[in-house]
C-alpha cells in the first residue's frame, strides 16, 4: 500500500472509478487491510450502533470458493482483498457494548443527546421491537453498512488503491457457504488492490438534475 496517504477530498472523490481487473500479484498485508477497515468504520451510525461486520478475503482457496456465488466476476479472486460488507439486522444488540463505557464514566451528556442512558436504551429497544414485522431493521443495516463500504471505497482510494463494489452475488449462496450466522444480512462486496486496467468511464446526470429544492412542487411532479 502506497505510504503517501492523497489528502485532497475532491481529488479522491473524483478519481474513484469501479475497478473490474486487478493486479494479481499485488499483495496487501493483514496491517494494511485492517487500516482502511479502521477508516471504514469510523463511518456514522444511526446511535452509533455501527451495523457493520467485514468479512476479508485473502487467501486464494476462499476466493475461488468466493467466485462462482460472485457470478464468476473474477475481480473477487484478482483483488488483494475481496470484502464483503454485512449489515447487522440486530444492531440493538450492540447498544451496551457502545454505550457501557461512557455509562461506566458517568458521562451523562454522552447518551446521543437522551436524557439518560435508560432513556436512550429504551428507545433503540422500542425501534428494534415495534419493527419485527417491518423493514426497519433490514433498512436499517443496508443503509449504515452502506455507509461503511463507501468508506472502504474512499479509504482505499485515498491509499493509492483501487476498488469496486458489486451486488452481483448470490447472497443466500454466500450466506450458506461462509457460515454467516442469521443475525446478519450480506450488502455489499468491494474488490480492494491495485488495478490492471482503468475503470470503464462513467458520467453522471448534471446536478441540477438531482436537486429538488425545498421539496417536490405537487403541481409539476418530474417523473
Ligand atoms: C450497489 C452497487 C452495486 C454494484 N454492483 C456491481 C457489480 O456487481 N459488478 C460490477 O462490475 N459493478 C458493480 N457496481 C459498479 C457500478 O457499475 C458503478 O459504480 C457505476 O457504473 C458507476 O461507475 P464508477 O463507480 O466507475 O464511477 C456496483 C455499484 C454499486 C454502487
């Protein structure tokens, strides 16, 4: 992994492209992938509860075993890493485990703004419980662990590294195979290493296309 760390946002943004063919023989090593890990999960999360497990793939046997519920995209093997991103359907869970410290503080003011930690506890137990027949909890770890994935993207980007997110997999097949245990929901995999050929170009809608100012205007609905 470069040492020269790219600082320029913009620049980092801008040249991030989806990368589909990768050095091979690029390598990173276990410290450098738990770096840009670290940096994804520095992402937001709704009370902090970081929805999010990585499942690193490294050694050639898992991603061969990793390709065909891929759809045979051979990136997933070429990577230095492949990372599948897990959205965790049972969040709640891990509202102690954040929360225990500061309590154990008795850092009042650092319960999310609640008045207490109870107060907090209850609300995130209510959102979990009152949503077991809704989407909520699945909405909920695709959208936080989402989050993440994007900043695997940007950190490994910003590290010199080239990646690409795909949904092309097979997930009830990926669950199946690596074991994942039903408290989580596979979103995302993203191919980290260096690239072997350039990123397709893509363009996007001009901005002014994506803004609708204060609201849709109900007698000019844009379909
Ligand atoms: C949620 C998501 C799923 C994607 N799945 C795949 C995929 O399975 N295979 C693939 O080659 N690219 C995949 N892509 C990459 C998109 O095709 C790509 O982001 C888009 O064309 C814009 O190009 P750019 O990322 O190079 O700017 C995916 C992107 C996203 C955000």
């Amino acid at each position: 992994m470069s040492s020269a760390v790219q600082t320029d946002f913009l620049t980092i943004f801008r040249e991030r492209h989806s990368v589909r063919y990768f050095d091979a023989t690029y390598k990173l090593n276990e410290q450098e992938i738990i770096e840009l890990l670290e940096i994804a999960g520095s992402a937001p999360s709704s009370w902090n509860l970081q929805h999010w497990k990585f499942v690193a793939f490294t050694v050639a046997a898992a991603k061969e075993k990793l390709l065909p519920i891929a759809n045979g995209q051979k990136q997933v093997v070429d990577a230095s890493v492949t990372v599948a991103i897990l959205g965790d359907l049972e969040a709640n869970r891990n509202a102690e485990a954040v929360y225990g410290p500061v309590i154990r503080a008795g850092l009042e003011d650092a319960y999310a703004g609640y008045s207490s930690h109870q107060v907090l506890f209850a609300q995130i137990e209510e959102a979990y419980t009152v949503s077991e027949s809704s989407s909520y909890r699945r909405d909920e770890a695709i959208r936080n662990a989402s989050l993440a994935a994007m900043q695997l993207m940007l950190a490994a980007k910003a590290h010199g590294l080239d990646s690409g997110p795909m949904v092309g997999f097979d997930a009830d097949a990926f669950v199946k195979a690596f074991n994942v245990p039903p408290r989580y929901v596979p979103v995302l995999l993203v191919a980290i290493g260096k690239e072997a050929k350039p990123a397709r170009p893509t363009s996007r809608f001009p901005v002014e296309q994506t803004i609708i100012w204060n609201g849709f205007n109900p007698d000019n609905i844009i379909t």
